[in-house]
C-alpha cells in the first residue's frame, strides 16, 4: 500500500477500525493524523496507536495528502465548507464514508471538483471482518483508486460499484444487513429459551451455528449458497420441515421486501443533504 499522509476528519468507531487496521498492517503512525472537537476519543488513538492528533481540522488537513471524510452527514456541510474557506484543498484525495451524501454533493460542499471515492463500509470492519462497497467518478486516476481500495480493504472486503446509484445496494445488502442476522438470531435465541434453554446457552447455540455456517460459505465459494443448503437438508427430515415453513410464509418476499425498504430510505436521505 502507498504510504500517504492522512488525515482522519472525526474519531468515531470507523476511524478507530481503519487506524487499527493500517497501523497494524505496519502504515508508518506518524503519516496519519486524526481530527475530533472533543479530546476524550483522540487521546486513546493517540495512546493505542501513536498517531497525531489535533482539535483542529485545518491542521489535520493542511498536513495531509488524503482526507477521510469521517463526520456523521448532517455535520458534513458546515465541516466541508469551513474547510474549503480556510484553504486551499486542490491535490488532495478525499475518502468519505458517510452514508447519503452524493459524490456531487460532496464536490460541492468542498467548493470544487475535487477527487472523492465514496465508501460504504459497516460495522464488522471493527473486527477486521467489514465489506465495503466504493465508488469512484471519472475524474479519479487509477493511483488514488488503489489507495482508496487499499484503505478500506485494511478492514475487510471491499468491491467497486459502476454506478454511484449501487451505492444504495452495497447498503441494503452489506451496510445494513448485520442487523438483519441479528434480528434472525435474536428471534431464534427467544425461540430456543422459550423451548427450555437457558439464556446463555440458547445465545451460543445459534451464535455458534450462524458463525459455522458463515464459515462454511466463505471456505466454499465455489458451491452456490442453495447448494450448501441442500447439503443440509435431506429429504423429509427436520431441516426440509424448517425450510418449507420458511418458504410457505414468505420469506424470500419478506427479505426482498426489506432490502428494497433500505434502498428507499438511502434514496431519501441523499435528498436531505
């Protein structure tokens, strides 16, 4: 990976999980700075990681040769325009992983048609474990692409989208759906200590079987995922009654229902800012 300055603009989570990856992946800490209004955050990056930091966002990117754009959305205008106020932001790469904000916009708020790749990362890049979609416009060279990939490939996978519009998909399918398996396995959990089970052990049976079964896809990607299903399921047993359930009630439709639900409420939020 290039070794550039960067400048992380907010201290959040997914600056701590980026920072984490570079630094451990052996990105020098002393090419990166991060900025935060609030000293709590910065001090503990600073303490784990040796990076710089600062209070002052001009700083952190006037030092810098990429700037990751890590502030939540309705905050990113008022930060974006003090920026372009204060200097000049002309050869610098911008990486922004909020969620809503057009690449357009962006441009716009930072005053000019400035290099941006926006990122939709989610929350198991905590863990190294994340996937997250990207998306460059035409006025980025192949050199700053790599960066940006090799960014966020520090906390997991990453895949370019064509069209920024897929961006809403990488969220339906990756950014959101975490929650999804959680609201499945909290369901099961219920189900399990409702049969008997104790709350712990229901917890790590089917934490247990979802992280196994995850594991088996990803050690599989040659088998289609209805394949590995089938592998589970003979015919006329336990798993096929499970199944029929399942399909009886709909829930291809239902998850098709919500994944399209996301996308809609991406496709607003991007009209609020």
């Amino acid at each position: 990976m290039q070794h550039r300055n960067i400048a992380f603009i907010g201290a959040g989570n997914m600056t701590r999980s980026i920072i984490s990856g570079l630094v451990n992946n052996a990105y020098p800490a002393h090419l990166i700075t991060a900025s935060n209004p609030s000293i709590g955050k910065l001090s503990a990056l600073q303490a784990d990681f040796g990076i710089n930091v600062t209070q002052d966002n001009k700083e952190a990117v006037d030092a810098s040769d990429v700037v990751v754009l890590a502030v939540k959305p309705q905050l990113m205008e008022q930060v974006c325009e003090k920026l372009a106020q204060q200097q000049d932001l002309s050869g610098k790469l911008f990486v922004s992983i909020a969620a809503g904000i057009t690449t357009p916009r962006l441009q716009q708020m930072l005053g000019g048609t400035l290099p941006v790749v926006r990122t939709m990362p989610n929350t198991p890049s905590a863990l190294g474990k994340g996937m997250t979609g990207l998306f460059a416009d035409t006025n980025i060279d192949e050199v700053d692409k790599q960066y940006a990939a090799d960014l966020m490939g520090q906390v997991g996978e990453i895949a370019w989208v064509e069209k920024e519009s897929m961006i809403d998909g990488v969220i339906a399918a990756a950014g959101s759906s975490p929650a999804y398996f959680y609201l499945f396995l909290e369901a099961m959990q219920t189900e399990a200590e409702r049969q008997g089970f104790d709350h712990a052990t229901a917890r790590l049976m089917v934490q247990q079987a979802m992280l196994g079964a995850a594991e088996m896809v990803c050690q599989h990607p040659h088998l289609e995922l209805s394949e590995l299903r089938t592998q589970v399921t003979s015919k006329g047993g336990t798993t096929a009654k499970a199944i029929e359930s399942f399909q009886e009630q709909g829930l291809q439709q239902v998850v098709a229902n919500a994944m399209q639900a996301a996308v809609k409420r991406a496709e607003e939020m991007a009209k609020q800012f």
